[in-house]
C-alpha cells in the first residue's frame, strides 16, 4: 500500500473505466463447453480493465487519476477504499446507489489460459455527468486512458476534452468503436481484437497489413499486442512496421498482462517521452511479462524497477 513515503512521478495519468470484483478460479485446464471441472483454488480479488491500468500505473510510481462508477455494495466501498491506499486519487469513483458492483468470473488453467465472462454492474453506468464533474483534471492530463467496459460514448467525451495524449485500449474486441479511433493518440489491441477490426486473423506474418488498415481509420499510432512474442507498431507519419520483441517466460497466470502493459505504456511515455517509442514498448512488454509469471491480476503487477536498464531487441518487418 501507498505510504506517502514514496515520491510519485508529477505527471497526470487519468483513467476512465471499469472496476470490477474478480472471482478466479484455479484448475488444471479450461473446461469445454458442458464440462464441469473440479479446481483446485479459488481466489477473490480486485480488477476490470480500467482499474487494473490504473494499479499498473500507479505501482510504477505514477499520479493517477481514476474515474470510474463501483456499486453501493460492500465490494463498492471496500474497491474504493483500496484504490485510495495504493495511492490513487479517487475523488471521482462514485458508488451508484441500488446498482452491484461488477463483477470478473475467470478460471484459469495451468498452462496459463484463463477465460473470462463480465457482469458490468455499474460500471454500465458511467456517463457524460462524470466526465463533466472531472472535466478539469482530464483536460489537464498527460495522458488519459480508455478501453471498452464502460460505455464509449463517456471516452469519447473525454478525449475531445483531453489536451494531452489519448491512450484507447480497445479491449474487450467490440464491433462498431471506430467513431473514436480519430480522437486516438495511440490505439492499442492485441491480436483478437485486430483481427475484429481488419476482418482476418492477425498474427506476425501479416501484422504489419492489419497496422497499416488500422492506421486509416484515423489514429495517429496503432499497437498490436502479440504475447509472448512481443508487440509490433506503426505511426501514420511512418508507414514501417517495427516489432519489439519480449523475454520468454513460462507463463503462471495472464489474467490482465493486457492491462499491465496499458499501464505501463502510459506511464512511461509521459515519465520517459524523450525515449524512441520502441523502448517504451519494451519497457511495458517487461512489466507485462513480469505480471504473467505471478498468479493474480493487480497483485501480480511489479512496483517501480528500472525497466530501462536493458536496450530491447527490435526489427523492421
């Protein structure tokens, strides 16, 4: 926990997003469909996606900024209070009166897949009355994140009020979010949801493709996830397609490394802008992968190392 001891980066990183309370499940593998497996270990723990960006973030040392709507619940109240120990300002997390917090089921197998099914709760009810009451700090952010498990049209908002950069993640893959590509400093999404959005499966082979169809829709730089392979990136002022490669690790637990790796991106391109955009990338691929090799989501993400210490390998394809 956040003691106040610790000296917190200056820079705004404001997030606006899910919470959510996670019920994993631990087994051996992952069930087919009709299969009732037996588990080995349950766990209750916080997440959702924006919630876990922020975490990420703020175990790196950053100044964030949660805006975020919990439930009236004791999950609600407990959710808020632990973000406010780790340090983030949550000022505007509103616990919504007679709607449940959301909730995470995910099971998790040995090998490290999991599967995750979502009950919003109220996190469906984030809406333009909270990015108008947080209006200030969002447009006086660094940066400001977004993703897909609150309504888009509250991001949407926010970025057009945002004077710093726009960081969407746009996960979990939806249909139809491309009205707020234009509005996107860097979109960022991992092969899933690429493949969505360009209408084939993506992988290295052909990433740079999906980059360069991506890259009309309007942003100005786009990110493609690939795992343990690393990430693969292009800009629209440079039509190269650069992969950045990652440590190889055998995986415990990948529930939310995406995150991680949001977390991290949008601290360290505020913290570290004068780096190439390819060390950064690298630099948030070492958070993921360090989170995958630890069970839990927001528990297994690391606090401040030196992610810097090492040049990260990287390619035009």
């Amino acid at each position: 926990m956040d003691t106040g001891d610790e000296k917190r980066s200056n820079h705004k990183i404001v997030v606006i997003g899910s919470s959510s309370v996670d019920f994993t499940t631990y087994a051996p593998r992952l069930p087919n469909p009709g299969e009732t497996l037996h588990g080995y270990k349950f766990v209750t723990s916080y997440g959702g996606k924006g919630a876990n960006q922020c975490v990420a973030a703020a175990k790196l040392g950053a100044n964030t900024y949660m805006i975020s709507r919990l439930g009236d619940d004791k999950w609600g109240v407990e959710y808020k209070k632990y973000l406010k120990e780790l340090g983030v300002d949550v000022c505007h997390v509103t616990l919504t009166p007679n709607v449940s917090t959301g909730i995470a089921q995910i099971m998790v197998a040995e090998n490290g897949e999991n599967q995750i099914v979502i009950v919003p709760g109220a996190n469906n009810h984030l809406s333009s009355i909270d990015i108008k009451a947080a209006g200030d700090i969002i447009e006086t952010a660094d940066i400001v994140i977004g993703q897909l498990e609150t309504p888009l049209e509250s991001t949407l908002e926010a970025f057009k009020r945002c004077k710093g950069l726009k960081l969407f993640n746009a996960a979990p893959a939806i249909k139809n979010t491309e009205v707020i590509f234009p509005y996107c400093s860097i979109l960022c999404l991992n092969e899933t949801e690429a493949s969505l959005y360009v209408g084939y499966a993506v992988d290295l082979t052909n990433g740079s493709f999906a980059l360069k169809k991506i890259l009309e829709s309007g942003c100005e730089k786009v990110i493609i996830t690939l795992g343990d392979k690393g990430a693969i990136y292009s800009t629209k002022h440079d039509s190269k397609c650069i992969h950045v490669c990652c440590e190889k690790v055998v995986p415990v637990d990948t529930t939310g490394a995406g995150d991680a790796f949001v977390g991290a991106l949008a601290t360290y391109l505020v913290t570290h802008k004068d780096y190439p955009l390819h060390q950064i990338i690298g630099a948030a691929c070492a958070v993921a992968t360090m989170s995958v090799i630890k069970e839990g989501t927001q528990t297994s993400y690391p606090s401040r190392f030196d992610a810097f210490a090492n040049e990260y390998e990287y390619k035009e394809l």
